[in-house]
C-alpha cells in the first residue's frame, strides 16, 4: 500500500498571503489528522476529520481551517500568514483515532 | 486535558547498549492508548510501538520494549542492542478514544554513537 503522501513538500510565502496544504491518506484510512511541527512548541494538534467531518479542532485561530473530501484526501488553508506560521505541517492517517495514526513527510512551510 | 511529559530532552547511548526513555502522562480518561514514535533526521514520522490500556502486558516489538504502569502513569520506552540508525527524535503521545487526536511530549533526542 501506498504511504500518506503530502504535496507540496516545500513551500515559501509572504505574509499575508494564504496556503492551501494537500494530504492522501492511505488507502481505506477515513481518518485524518493534521498536526503543526515546531521547534519551540514541538507537535501541536490542528485538527482531525472523519468521513468528511471535523471531530476535533486544536487550539488555533480561524486562519487555519480544513476539509476532506468523500475519497478521504483533506486539505487544509491558512488565510493571512503571519511569520510564525511557518513549521512542519504533517499529515497523518488511520482507520480511526483509536489505531495507529502514520504519518507522512510533511509540508515545509516558510513566511517570509 | 491531557499532558505527556519526557523529561530528557537529550540522551546518548554507544551501539550495542540499551537504553530507556522516560514518558509519563496526566489524564482522567479511563479508555486510553499509547504510542512511541521515532522521526529520524529530517525524515519521517515512523511508529515504534502502541501500547493500550487496559492490557496489562507490556507491548514488544523486536528490540523495542514497553513499560507500562498505569498506576503511576508512566510509559517508558526501552530500546536494546541500539543501533546507529536509531538516532532520531523520539516522541511519546497519547490518545484517548473520545478525543480523536494526539497529544505528544516533546520528545527526546536519541544519539547513538560507534
């Protein structure tokens, strides 16, 4: 089977600007998480979605929001960067929650 | 809300030795599960190994072992016969069947040396 995949893998953007992050999870997987990755902060929830709902949302402002689709892929957006958005977003997925979440590469985020 | 906390942010072991990194957690959940995670150096998130609990045995995976004690709320990871590619970061996480997320200590940084 074929792994989470990300796209893109890298990405630099201005603050003020917004993004639009991709995540496949493996096949039959119907859950998907989204995490933040930073140096100071460590790994951070963002949120998770199930057969196209969201089930649970991190601590974060509005900018950042999400979606998946019925073919479970999901996205997620943030609106007006600001620099210290920039991290390692990771993608993860499972049969649900309660299973094994794996993770794929990640997005590198940079504002400038 | 749950917490997960290592305490070591940085260990260092020589190849072939054993070594055990400290997790503990802080929850009011009854119906929980845990997780061992390595990410290697600028490469991928890979599970290490689950542990869930309301089993008492503590969950194996070939030179990756677990200490679970519940009671005191402490999941500690034990690797044997490390190996250099072993190096990476390690993180402990929780998850809790209602909650439908992670949440992940801060990690440990794993040097293995020749």
């Amino acid at each position: 089977k074929a792994g989470v995949t990300q796209t893109p893998r890298y990405l630099i953007k201005t603050r003020g600007q917004q993004v639009t992050l991709s995540c496949s999870p493996i096949s039959g997987h119907r859950s998907v998480s989204w995490y933040q990755q930073t140096p100071g902060q460590g790994l951070q929830f963002l949120f998770e979605y199930f057969s196209e709902t969201q089930r649970n949302k991190g601590n974060f402002p509005g900018r950042f929001s999400g979606r998946q689709f019925s073919n479970s892929r999901s996205e997620m957006n943030v609106s007006t960067l600001e620099l210290g958005d920039s991290a390692l977003y990771l993608c993860a997925s499972s049969l649900d929650t309660s299973y094994e979440q794996y993770f794929g590469p990640g997005t590198r985020l940079t504002v400038t | 809300a749950q917490t997960v906390t290592q305490s070591q942010p940085e260990m260092s072991v020589q190849e072939a030795e054993t070594v055990t990194l400290s997790c503990t957690y802080d929850t009011s959940e009854s119906n929980y599960y845990l997780f061992w995670y390595k990410q290697p150096p600028s490469r991928q998130m890979i599970l290490v190994i689950r542990q869930e609990a309301y089993k008492q045995q503590n969950a194996t995976e070939n030179r990756f072992s677990v200490n679970f004690q519940k009671a005191a709320k402490s999941f500690s990871l034990k690797i044997s016969d490390s190996q250099l590619g072993d190096t990476a970061m390690y993180f402990c996480a929780f998850g809790a069947n209602s909650g439908y997320a992670l949440n992940f200590g801060k990690g440990t940084s794993l040097l293995v040396t020749p």
